[in-house]
C-alpha cells in the first residue's frame, strides 16, 4: 500500500482570497483538506463553500492566539489578553502561560467546544482539529482538545511536528530553526497523551512543511514530496490563497507566501500524481473506521448541539 498524504490548507475563513484559492486548489485536484476558523471574519463565506464542496475534507483550525472566542469571555478568562475580550496577541505570550500553568484546562475545553460546535452548527462534518500556530503542542492544551475533539465526534488530530527530513529541506531561517527545535522538545509528552485510552486519535505518521511557512514555493514542495517516504501517512501543511484587500489589512506575516505557495501547489502535485508510486490524496475523513462509514454512506456527524461538558 503506497503512502497516503493529506494535502491540507489552514485558515479557510480568514479572508474572501483565501477561501477562494483552496476551493480552486481543491477544483484542480491539489488539495484535499482545509480547516476552518470558528470566528474568522469570512466564516460564512466559507462555510457556504464547505457546503458545497463535500469532497473536501473540513476540519476545526482552533484558534486561541490573535483573535476573538466563541465562547463568552466572562467563561475563558485564562484565555483572554489585558482587554478582557480577546486572546493573548502572540504566541510567545501563550506559550508563557501554558508553561506556567495559568491557563484552566476547563477554559480550554469549553472554548474548544464551543469552535467546533460552530462549525457543525453550521452542517459541517469536521474531520479533524488542528490549532493556529500550533498551540496544542503544549500538554495543559493538547489533553482538554483532545477530550473535547472526541467527545463531539472527532478523532484525528494533527501531529504537530516535521520528521528531521523534512524540516531540513524547507531551508528554514536560523531563528525558524532554532524555535522549531524548542518546540520538538514536547513532542514525546504530545505522543504520551494523544496515546491515552481515553483520549486516542488518529495521528500522521508526521506533517510536512511547518519548517517551509512562509518560505514554501515549488522547488521546496517538490524536494520535500520527491523525499516522501513509501510507507506511512503525511500531511502537507500549507497556506495558499489569493492577496485581497481583506489580506492586507490583518496583521499577519503571510501575505505575498499565500499566494506563492498557490502556484507551487498548482505546479507539484498533478506532477506527483504521475510518478511511480505516487501517495494516495486523502484527507482526514477518510481515516479508520469514520472513514469506512463515510465512504458507505452510513456515517452520522455530529450537529454540533449534543451535550458535550
């Protein structure tokens, strides 16, 4: 059985553009999964397209970093920056109050249920969770997803973390290197967790091209895929989309790579599909025994209004 790889766009909902490049990826068959943003400003519009595209696999891009929550802000205060109204405005300032500890687990859960419940509101079978920059990673965040993904219904996760591969084909700045280096370090508790009996998911073999955001174009997307190995199953993380006025007013440093990274998409992958033992396209709906009964017709996803905490 040749390797499977899930070719999978984060921050649909962000902006027009962007949903507008993955559902043209999807159309051209170089994509096969997105996820979604709960509270995104182009949430509708890209619900609307995930209805309309059922063979796109949509799953809950969570966001606790850089935005607004969907649940109320009086029952996440953990979660909040200084305004008492949204999340901490970077990564860095997460990340310090993960480690020390000053985020409720139960902040987590229930900002992590209301995202997902959102979006099944919305008549989306989510396959998966993933976080905005990788927040689950940490072990105070990864195990309250974890047991709120499978108590709405959802058992895949991605594996937050690049084979040694991989990562050195991206060609990474040295700053890039060395933080990806720090964050690999809680790649064993991560292992240790999503491997509970209570909590066990679906996880790839490894992702692919964390190291390349923002850097990735065709001759690294070819070099990482030409090194993809025979047996296992990836996931390519990547963030395509069109530049668009909505873009260039969100502070963001992944702009002129969106689009980049649309054209490598568009250029690599009907080229990988016509090499000897090309990996089968996949996205996470169609792992384990979920991914039988969707493929029967006889799976029933979640509404989104089942009692969940």
């Amino acid at each position: 059985m040749p390797a499977r790889l899930i070719l999978n766009a984060d921050d649909f909902g962000l902006t027009p553009g962007i949903n507008r490049g993955i559902v043209e990826l999807h159309h051209a068959g170089a994509l096969t999964s997105t996820t979604l943003m709960a509270t995104a400003p182009a949430f509708e519009d890209a619900a609307a397209l995930a209805r309309t595209n059922p063979t796109l696999g949509i799953g809950c891009h969570l966001t606790f970093v850089d935005g607004f929550p969907a649940a109320h802000p009086q029952s996440i205060p953990t979660l909040l920056g200084a305004d008492g109204k949204t999340f901490r405005p970077s990564l860095a300032d997460f990340a310090q109050a993960a480690l020390r500890g000053t985020i409720e687990p139960d902040d987590i859960a229930r900002e992590t249920q209301a995202q997902i419940q959102r979006l099944q509101r919305a008549g989306i079978d989510v396959t998966h969770i993933d976080t905005h920059k990788h927040t689950h990673i940490f072990p105070a965040i990864s195990a309250p997803v974890l047991h709120i993904a499978q108590r709405c219904g959802i058992p895949a996760i991605r594996y937050p973390f690049e084979p040694s591969w991989s990562a050195k084909l991206a060609q990474a700045p040295f700053a890039r290197r060395v933080q990806l280096r720090i964050l690999n370090l809680f790649a064993p508790s991560f292992r240790r967790i999503a491997r509970e009996p209570a909590l066990h998911g679906f996880l790839p073999t490894g992702t692919l091209g964390i190291a390349a955001t923002g850097t990735l174009d065709a001759p690294t997307l070819r070099a990482i895929l030409s090194a993809l190995p025979p047996v296992g199953t990836f996931e390519l993380c990547c963030h395509p989309g069109h530049i668009d006025s909505a873009l260039t007013s969100i502070n963001t440093r992944l702009r002129a790579s969106r689009q980049q990274e649309l054209q490598a998409l568009l250029e690599v992958i009907p080229e990988l599909s016509r090499t000897p033992d090309a990996p089968q396209l996949i996205h996470y709906g169609n792992l384990g025994i979920p991914g039988l009964q969707r493929a029967s017709g006889h799976f029933e996803p979640f509404t989104g209004y089942e009692k969940v905490l």
